[in-house]
C-alpha cells in the first residue's frame, strides 16, 4: 500500500507504539518472561529455547497487546509459519492466509460485542463510527499478528545463539546491567542478525539520484537492509560481532514509510528476554553442536527451527 492511504491507516495505530506507551508495558512482559522461566526451571536443566521461550514471549505478548485469547497462539503460530514459508505451494499460503483473516475478524467481531479496552477493541470502535473500513481492520490486526511475534522470536533465539557462540561478548553482556548497556547489546545483535535476510522489493516512481547513479521511475529496487547492516562505511569492522559498538544506527527495522512500527515493542521484548535468560539461568550452553542446529534458510524471515540449551542447577 502506498502513500496517502498507507499513513492514513498507520496513524491509527501509531500511538499504541510510542515508546512510552510500550514501556509502560515492560513489568507486563517481565512477568510473561519470568512465567517461562519459571517453567523451565522447574521442568530441568535441559530444554529447548525456541518452543519454550523464544516463541511463546512474543506470541503471548501480542496476544495481551491485541486482547486475543492465550490460547489462539498456536493457531497464529502454525498459519504464519506457512505464510512465510517460501517452501509452501500457494495454496497452502492462500489457506493461511484466509484462516488468519478470518481470525483477525473473528476478533473484531468479538471485541465489538465485548470492548476490552485493548487495540482490537479500539479498531472495532473504528469501524463502527465509519473511520475505518471492516477490510482495513482485519489488515491491521493480521499485520501485527504475522509481523508481532515470529520476527522477535527468531531474533531471541538467534541473539542468544550467538551469545553463546561468542563468549567474550557473553561475558560483556553479563557485566553490563544498566539498561543502555542491555539496550545497546539488543540493537548489535539486530544488526548483526539481521533476521528480515530478503531484501524489501520496491518500484521506484520517480527517478532518484543516488550516490552517482539515477533509478529510473519504474525500475524494481532491492532494498538489501542485510548489506546495509554491513557495510563498513556506517559500521566498524561490521563482520564483528560487537555489544558495546553503537549499533543504533541500523535498518534491521527498515526505512521509510513502511519501516517496522512494532519496533519499540520488539526492543522492550528483547532486552526482557535476554537479560532475564542469562541471568536466572547460569552456566546456559548449547547442549549440541552449531553443525547440528537447523537453521531457517527457507524461510522469509532467519531463525532456528529449535535450539536444544542445557544450564546448570544450584
Ligand atoms: C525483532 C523484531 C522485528 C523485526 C526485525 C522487524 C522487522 C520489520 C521490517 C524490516 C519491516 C519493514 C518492512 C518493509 O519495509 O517492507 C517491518 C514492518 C512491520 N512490522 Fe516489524 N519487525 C519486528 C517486530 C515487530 C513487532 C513486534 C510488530 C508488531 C507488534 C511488528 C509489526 C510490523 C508491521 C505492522 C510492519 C508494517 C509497517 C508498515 O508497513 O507501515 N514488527 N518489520
């Protein structure tokens, strides 16, 4: 979507993404974050951090955020896995992606028969007064939902996955407890990552001058955010993994119009998880090989497909 209509819609939901509007969040998500641990610690020491933590944090986060049932999670899981699968045949994606809208209308429907004071009610509340279209609504709520948690779990699985891999950064990260030293560590980490891995596809509509050269109106662009994470020019050394570089500067999130709303509570998630992970699970390690992890090469967005961790009990 373009430009008017694009703003249009994002400027309904762009208060509920403030940074102070997500921090006030921040107990909320430590206590699903500390609920997971929790379990974990009384399961064992070995488990696996992506079915156990890394994506039930954002899942459940998005699930409060949007007022939906905690229950629905793995039916959002499983749909959005296929949506983003490029291995899936198109009927599978179009399945997907016709069970998450129904979802997405569902509870709309829902939360305009029973208000819950959360963004899905507010939208319904939209709808109702002829500000939004019942269509745009359902695309909204579908947007947060795909784009909400698969992202950030692949992110806190990786994060800590190479923290594990780089000790003497773990060791950093473990004596840095003031919160911009956590923050600071979270953006290297997605810079480093950088889990959107496919360049974002544009047409440009004009013709753009840039560094030398002309984009002719009408050209396809490949917007490599992975690259640009990179390139030495804006980073030092940028193949180094580096927590206390200032990393702030990155496009793990996009630029532009379209860059990643969800951002400020992405942030608040990944600095919850991993500064609670390493600390109330001493001694955290690879139970396995690197060379036996699976890594999410076929998929939209980087991740692992489960990352088996073991940590040593007091
Ligand atoms: C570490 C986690 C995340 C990463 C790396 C990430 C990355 C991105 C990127 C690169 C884009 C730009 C897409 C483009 O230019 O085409 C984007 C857009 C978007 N993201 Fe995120 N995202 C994350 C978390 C979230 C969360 C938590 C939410 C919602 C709760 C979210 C919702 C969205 C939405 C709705 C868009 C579309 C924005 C628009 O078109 O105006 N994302 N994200």
């Amino acid at each position: 979507m373009d430009n008017p209509d694009h703003d249009a819609l994002r400027r309904m939901i762009t208060a509920d993404f403030t940074v102070k509007r997500v921090e006030s969040l921040r107990p909320a998500i430590q206590s699903i974050v500390d609920g997971l641990i929790d379990s974990i610690i009384v399961d064992g020491s070995d488990f696996d951090l992506v079915s156990r933590f890394a994506l039930p944090v954002p899942s459940h986060v998005i699930c409060v955020f949007l007022g939906a049932p905690l229950e629905d999670q793995g039916f959002f899981q499983e749909r959005t896995r296929s949506l983003i699968d490029r291995a899936s045949t198109p009927a599978e994606t179009a399945r997907a992606s016709i069970d998450l809208r129904g979802y997405a209308r569902e509870l709309l429907d829902t939360k305009r028969r029973m208000p819950t004071g959360d963004l899905t009610s507010r939208l319904s509340v939209l709808v109702q007064q002829e500000r939004l279209s019942d269509i745009d609504a359902v695309e909204i709520v579908l947007s947060l939902i795909v784009g909400g948690h698969e992202t950030t779990a692949n992110m806190i699985a990786l994060g800590t996955l190479a923290l594990l891999q780089h000790p003497e950064q773990l060791a950093r990260f473990r004596a840095g407890t003031e919160p911009q030293e956590i923050a600071g560590a979270a953006e290297e980490l997605l810079r480093y990552l950088n889990i959107p891995h496919i360049g974002r596809r544009r047409v440009a509509l004009a013709d753009i001058a840039l560094d030398g050269s002309v984009i002719q109106a009408g050209s396809g662009v490949i917007f490599a955010n992975d690259i640009a994470n990179r390139d030495p020019r804006a980073f030092k050394h940028p193949d180094d993994l580096d927590i206390r570089r200032h990393a702030e500067h990155h496009l793990a999130f996009g630029f532009g119009i379209h860059q990643c709303i969800g951002q400020p509570l992405a942030r608040v998630e990944l600095q919850v998880a991993y500064e609670t992970l390493f600390r109330r699970l001493p001694g955290l390690r690879l139970v396995s090989s690197i060379d036996e992890v699976e890594f999410k090469t076929d998929m939209i967005n980087y991740g692992v497909w489960s990352l088996p961790l073991s940590w040593n009990r007091g």
